[in-house]
C-alpha cells in the first residue's frame, strides 16, 4: 500500500491533490462541512491513485477484422419483383 502512495506521481495527480486539499480548506473556512467529506475522497483517490484518473477505467482499443476467406464465399441472389 505505501508502494502506491509514493510511487507514478505525475502532474495529474498533483493537481488532483491539491484541488482536493484547497476543497478540505475551503469548505472548513466557509462552514459547509459536508464538502469535507468530498475533499477527502478527492484527496484519497490522489493519494493512493485510484480512479478512472489512474487508467482503471480505461477501454481495450478496437481490433479490426480483416476479410477471411469465408467472408469472400458469400453468394447473394436477387429476390424477385
């Protein structure tokens, strides 16, 4: 776990934490003490890298078919009027 916590640091995640970090002081300095708990998730899921941010949510790309032989062999025949 404390793997996670100090190692991949890059830029994105920087900012995550510390848009999650400016929440927590924000929302103490104004009293709106439910945007807390948001912080701290903001902050958490920066912290141990977690998310869709970290490339969890990510989709395999597509892999394209080529033409078989089979595909070729199709024979296709009018329909009458």
């Amino acid at each position: 776990m404390w793997q996670r916590v100090v190692s991949n640091w890059n830029l994105m995640r920087i900012i995550r934490l510390g848009l999650g970090i400016m929440v927590i002081v924000q929302s103490i300095q104004f009293k709106e003490y439910w945007f807390v708990l948001i912080g701290f998730l903001l902050a958490g899921l920066a912290l141990f890298d977690m998310g869709c941010a970290s490339g969890a949510c990510g989709v395999p790309p597509v892999q394209h078919r080529t033409a078989t032989k089979s595909m070729e062999e199709i024979e296709y025949e009018e329909v009458g009027k």
